[in-house]
C-alpha cells in the first residue's frame, strides 16, 4: 500500500464520514490513488472533476456537475472546495496545487474530513 493510498484509508474511510475517495493528480491528468471500487480511472471522469475546478469553477456554482453520471447540484464552493449534493447523497472535491481530491458520501456524513485530508496531503507532498 502507497503513502496516498494509507492516506485514504486511515484518514478518511475509516472516520466513516465518506463512502468513496480518490485522488486525483492534476498535472498528469490522472487519478493517483483511489479507495476499493472507486472507479474514476475513466479518463472523462477525472478531466471533468479537474475542468470544473480549474476552469469553470461559475459554471459549476451555477450548474452543478455531473459525475459518474449522477448529477450533483452545488451547495458550497469557494477556490478550494466544491460541495455538491443530489437525492442519494453528496460530492465533495477539495483542490491543492498538485491533486484534487474527491469523495462522495451519504446524507449524515461529515465530508468536511477531505479539507483535513488534503491538508495532510499537502504536508506529506510539499501541495
């Protein structure tokens, strides 16, 4: 298991706050490290969550985002995190200037443990 991979795991599944995570690495345009099932490796998926945040950040407040095709409307957004939510649950992403982390969780859930996370990303990788 990776340093991001145990950073997915230790600070944010097992808190119980989100059901799925991955990191994405904005640069190469990829994602780095996901949780078990977590499937954004669809090239579409990644570029979507790094298109919304980097360049059309209004575009989302005002529209939502459709990911893994659900559609999600906004909630919350500032230059670091978007909050979105539908009917089943909710999305957040979280943005530093190397990865965008995302994770989506149930009504109840407390995803603001990702802003944590990406803090200790930053840490770990000099973000």
């Amino acid at each position: 298991m990776n340093q991001l991979q145990a950073l997915l795991n230790d600070s944010l599944i097992r808190t119980k706050h989100v059901e799925n995570v991955a990191i994405i690495n904005i640069k190469e345009r990829q994602v780095c490290a996901s949780t078990f099932g977590f499937n954004i490796r669809d090239q579409s998926n990644a570029l979507n969550i790094i298109y919304a945040f980097c360049k059309n950040l209004l575009k989302v407040t005002r529209g939502g985002l459709c990911f893994k095709e659900k559609y999600y409307k906004c909630v919350r957004v500032d230059e670091h995190s978007i909050y979105l939510q539908n009917p089943d649950g909710g999305l957040i992403v979280v943005k530093t200037k190397t990865f965008i982390l995302v994770a989506t969780y149930k009504m109840g859930m407390y995803p603001s443990v990702c802003v944590e996370a990406v803090e200790k990303l930053g840490k770990r990788n000099g973000c």
